[in-house]
C-alpha cells in the first residue's frame, strides 16, 4: 500500500480515535486497518469488539477469521469463518470456510 493511502488511512483513525466513535462499524474499520498494517492484536481486539456490538455483522466474522488464518490459529479462522458464512450468502464467505475446513 502507497504512503498516500497509508495517510487517509492513519487520518480516519484519528478521526475515530479524537471523537471516541465507539459503535460497530468504527471497530470494524480499525480491525480492517490494524489488519493491513499487520497489527494483527489490534485488529483482533477492534473486530472482537465490534461482533461484540453487532453480532450479526458477518464482514466481521469473515476479516476475523483472515486475521486468525493468517495468525495460523486455523480453529479460530474456521469459527469466525463459519459464522460469516452462516450470517450471509456472500460466496467468499462459504469459499474461505470449505477451503479452511478442507484439511480437516
């Protein structure tokens, strides 16, 4: 990623951050965020947190379970994973759950 969308980027968590946004979707932008910058903690807290808030937000659960899959910690990503997929009929969500689970 350029240095330019690395600003934007840092400008709307510090947006988020100075007005204390503390609601579902702010979490699940700086989980996405944490996770492209390989905050991989970070992004684990926000997006934990942002399920927390929403439970039924199955782009969390699917960017949860890459955080886990890339962390290596496949049960995780296989939970999270499922749960995207049982939460919506998006494709990639069902694709990153069969390909999690395939080497069961």
């Amino acid at each position: 990623m350029n240095n330019t969308k690395w600003a934007k980027q840092k400008k709307v968590v510090g947006v988020i951050e100075k007005n204390n946004y503390n609601d579902y979707v702010s979490d699940f932008l700086l989980g996405t965020i944490e996770f492209q910058k390989g905050n991989h903690a970070a992004a684990i807290t926000a997006l934990e947190r942002a399920i927390a808030q929403e439970p039924n937000f199955p782009e969390a659960f699917y960017n949860l379970a890459l955080v886990h899959q890339a962390d290596g910690n496949r049960l995780k990503a296989i939970a999270a994973a499922k749960q995207a997929s049982a939460q919506s009929s998006d494709a990639s969500y069902k694709a990153l759950y069969e390909k999690l689970n395939e080497s069961n």
